[in-house]
C-alpha cells in the first residue's frame, strides 16, 4: 500500500486501533479515539479489567461506569485476543516504564508486548509508543526488532508520542493538551500526524524521534527539580521561622519568572519519581554528568523517611500508639496508588510498632504491591478516633472533611499545607 493510499485510508476513518494497555493512559486514550467515531480496540493481558470493560464497570475512579458503556455502544471493543493485532492500522503502546532497585529502566513490560504481538504485525502498519522512555528507546530497543520483519518508513512506521496526561485534572483533559509526535523517519511522522490529528488535537511535531522521547523527560524532570528546590527551601524555613506557604503566595504575584511549586510528603505517579534516573542512566551510557537531577531525586525520595521519624520521634514522646494517614493516593482526587509516598510511610511507621490505619475516600483498600505487601482496609473517621490518634495528612483530597478532622484531633501533622492558619500545639511542623 502505497503512502497517498494509507493516508487516504485515515482521512476516511476506515481504520482500527489497537491500544494495549488499558490502564490510566490507555483507556482515556481509547475514549478519545472512540468518541471520534473509530473503530478501537482495547487490548490488555488483564482478563478482570477486560471482562468488566465489557460489563460497562470502570476501574478508575474518575472514568464513569456510563462513559466505558457508552464506548461499547460505539466503536470500542475490550479484548484479550491479541491475534487481533494483525487487523490493526495503528497500534499504540501505552505500558509501564519502572526503574530497578539499581535506578536502571525496566523494559520488560514493553518488550514483552512486542515479542506477544510481533507474530502477528503486518506490513503497512504504524506503532506508537506513548510510554515514559529514555531517549534512545524506540532507535536503540523497538527498531531493531521491527527491522526484523519490515522496512521502517517503507512498509511499516514507528512513531513515538509520549502521554501528558493529568489523572483527574478536569481543566486540562486528553484533547487539551498539544500531542508531541517523533517519527523514525519523516515518513513515519507524518503518518502519525494523520492518525493523532484524527483526534482534533494540536499536534507538535519535532525533528526526530529521540527528541521527542526526551522532551517527556524535560517535562517531567523541570517538575522534579522544582518540588526538590522548593522541599529543601520548606526544610529552611522551618529553622528560620517563616511560613513557606505565605512565602510561595507572596513570591507567585510576580507576573513573570516564578511558578509556584508547593512543599509535599515527596512524589509520587508513574513519571516524576522515575523519569529523572531515566535520564541519568542514559546520560551516564554517553559520558555526561547529571548531578543536579539526582540530587533533585534524592532530595524527594527522602521526605517520606523524614516524616515518618518526625511522626515516630513525636508518638513516643506523647505516649500515643496510632497514626491515621489521611489520603494515600498519589495525588489528590484519584485513586492511583502508584509510587505514592503514603505506601513508605505507612511502611516505615508499621515496622516502628506503631498502629497505622489510613482513611481515603478513593481507595478502599491498599493491595499488595512489587515493593509493599501492605494490606489494609479503609478505614471510617469518627470522633473517638481522631481523638486518639496521631492524624498525618499526606494526599490532600478535596472530599475529605478537614474542619471535623481539625476539630475532633488533637495531634496533626499537615504535609500539604491544607491548614493555612496556625493553631498552635495541634497542627505540628514537619
């Protein structure tokens, strides 16, 4: 098929797409594509999440059980058959991107993805990458497997397109948030400018691949860096006397020069935490030096030891046995458990010996995780608790009733500023 055919073939819609990975990304994605009236395929090695797709049920808290029906009703079918592949025009992966122990990039997710779906890849297909990469990726991992079987940006195209998606933010939806597109070979750009732009969304394009898988890492590391800077700057007001909130909201009337950025129990998600030693790693392999990007992330990863030892340190000196965890999503207003700092909280409290129960309105209950095997239920906030507890609130979510919490405790450490006033002897620095 020749590159006017493929392109014809888009512009009338007379396609499929395949997304694997039905997860935060890929879902969203799938309902964009869907609501744009295509024919898209939502592949996933999870049979449970596949069965309740098509059931109509959502597994993520903000994706309403009437809109996973609705795409059913249109042009959107789970699936568990990836022999499906083979019937695909564009296939998107949108996988996990962990770090080792050893601060090295996990692939396995995605390759693991094309060695299951490479049988069945056929020529004049395309394959988009929206996973957090390091830059090097689809050149150095994905294009030697596909040279393969085809001629990239001949019989087959290789884009990447990293995902910027916000989980729960409502002003900044998928299709109000410009799509970065890099291509193998030109080709293979504007071939994925065909497919995205099917999307109505602002489209920016960039001259390489590689550039655009590190642009998601430029993205993601400038807000590393700042929240470190600004939990570092939180740690010198506290011996100076000076409250960092007042400060951020007095320094963020300049019109120009200054975001604001806002202290925190560290960070959590998929990409923050990660992206910065996805960086490091590949910058070491060419003999660059990345001492200020670490250093941002050891910064962060160390806030949650800090405060669980502030917390334990107190506990003990006030004789008081149990710590309630206000939110432990990683963000506020979801129920994404990913990376959250609340998880080595919890983690480092119970191996103190003390009693640690969480309450979230999002997350009923903490599975066990790679790393904890943390196994909690959510708990209900009452008088009689509050009152005998240690309250430490780490994920601020706006469904939570803060002046009952504030009311009925006596003890509350408050990681997100939630209280802008002082009350002194009940809420506690950190």
């Amino acid at each position: 098929m020749s590159y006017k055919k493929i392109c014809s073939k888009i512009s009338k819609k007379k396609i499929k797409i395949g997304i694997i990975g039905m997860g935060y990304v890929g879902l969203p994605l799938a309902k964009s594509f869907v609501e744009k009236k295509i024919q898209t395929y939502g592949f996933d090695i999870d049979k449970i999440k596949i069965q309740k797709l098509n059931k109509g049920i959502s597994y993520i808290n903000y994706f309403k059980n009437i809109e996973i029906k609705k795409m059913i009703s249109k042009n959107f079918i789970p699936t568990t058959n990836f022999k499906l592949i083979s019937s695909m025009d564009l296939i998107i992966l949108c996988l996990p991107t962990p770090i080792k122990k050893n601060k090295t990039p996990e692939m396995f997710y995605i390759l693991n993805s094309l060695k299951m779906i490479f049988p069945y890849l056929k020529t004049n297909q395309t394959l988009s990458l929206e996973s957090t990469t390091y830059p090097g990726t689809c050149d150095e991992l994905i294009a030697p497997i596909l040279k393969k079987k085809f001629i990239l940006g001949e019989n087959f195209h290789l884009i990447y397109s990293p995902e910027r998606e916000d989980p729960g933010n409502k002003k900044y939806s998928l299709l109000k948030i410009p799509k970065v597109i890099g291509g193998y070979t030109n080709k293979c750009r504007k071939i994925g400018e065909k497919f995205y732009g099917l999307l109505n969304i602002k489209l920016i394009s960039v001259n390489n691949i590689k550039t655009a898988e590190f642009t998601k890492l430029l993205e993601n590391i400038y807000r590393s860096v700042n929240i470190g800077i600004i939990n570092e700057m939180n740690h010198i007001c506290k011996k100076l006397n000076i409250n960092i909130f007042e400060a951020i909201e007095a320094a963020g009337t300049k019109p120009f020069g200054f975001q604001k950025f806002y202290p925190g129990p560290g960070y959590g998600g998929h990409c923050i935490p990660i992206d910065p030693f996805l960086l490091s790693w590949k910058a070491k392999q060419k003999g660059a030096k990345t001492e200020f990007i670490e250093l941002s992330g050891k910064i962060n990863e160390k806030i949650p030891a800090k405060i669980s030892n502030k917390v334990f340190n107190f506990c003990k000196k006030a004789k008081i046995k149990k710590v309630i965890i206000i939110g432990v999503a990683y963000k506020k207003n979801v129920d994404d458990l990913r990376e959250s700092p609340s998880l080595r909280i919890i983690d480092k409290l119970s191996k103190k010996k003390l009693q640690v129960s969480y309450y979230d309105p999002f997350i009923k209950q903490l599975p066990a995780t790679r790393e904890f095997k943390i196994q909690k239920k959510n708990i209900k906030l009452n008088k009689n608790i509050l009152k005998n507890s240690v309250i430490v609130i780490v994920t601020d979510h706006d469904q939570i009733n803060y002046n009952f919490i504030k009311k009925n405790s006596k003890f509350i450490f408050d990681c997100r500023g939630r209280y802008k006033k002082n009350y002194p002897g009940k809420i506690l620095q950190l």
